[in-house]
C-alpha cells in the first residue's frame, strides 16, 4: 500500500473533491485495483457522476436519507452510522445523498 503518489489516486481525489468530499486517509496499491478511502462529503442534490467501480461503504457519522433514480434503478434509503451499502457500476443518476462520513473501498 501507498499513500497518495499514484495517477489512480490522484484521479480518485480529484473525482471526490468534486463531490465534496474531504479525505482524512487514501490508501491504493499500485495499480489502483484496491482503494480505501476514509471521507467525509456534503450533502449533495442533483446528478452525480458515473461510477465505473463497484464501491462498498460503511457510514461512520452523520447519515439521513439517500435516495438516486436512474435507468432501471431506485434507491429510497437511509444513511446511519454501522451502515454498510455496496454501490454497483452505474451511470450518472439524479438524486441527493445526506452530510456524513465513512469507510470506502
């Protein structure tokens, strides 16, 4: 593991500041295969980016309602600390997520 020195790291921060998050650790291997992240991120409403990866998360503080709606997908959810959600790759999709923090890989 590495921190913070590889391109697939410097293109994850890029991609998570622009959905505000602020990280507090980012650590990769050298390929950018496995990454975990512990990050904090604001709410957000409107239409996210695409996700090319599959993502798992566990809310470690802060949390409400999620909800995302694209083609053939719905989310109507609520973030709370200990909740664990696994994201599968997905295009752009409208929707909001709550203020919180979390454990990301």
């Amino acid at each position: 593991m590495i921190n913070s020195t590889s391109n697939h790291e410097a293109q994850l921060l890029e991609r998570m500041k622009s959905w505000g998050a602020d990280q507090s650790l980012l650590v990769a291997n050298s390929t950018g295969s496995i990454v975990v992240a512990c990050a904090h991120s604001q709410a957000f409403e409107g239409y996210g980016q695409p996700l090319p990866r599959p993502v798992l998360g566990m809310c470690t503080a802060g949390g409400g309602r999620i909800w995302k709606k694209g083609v053939d997908y719905h989310l109507d959810d609520v973030w709370h600390p200990g909740k664990v959600g696994l994201a599968t790759p997905s295009p752009a999709m409208l929707g909001y997520t709550p203020e919180m923090s979390g454990v990301f890989i």
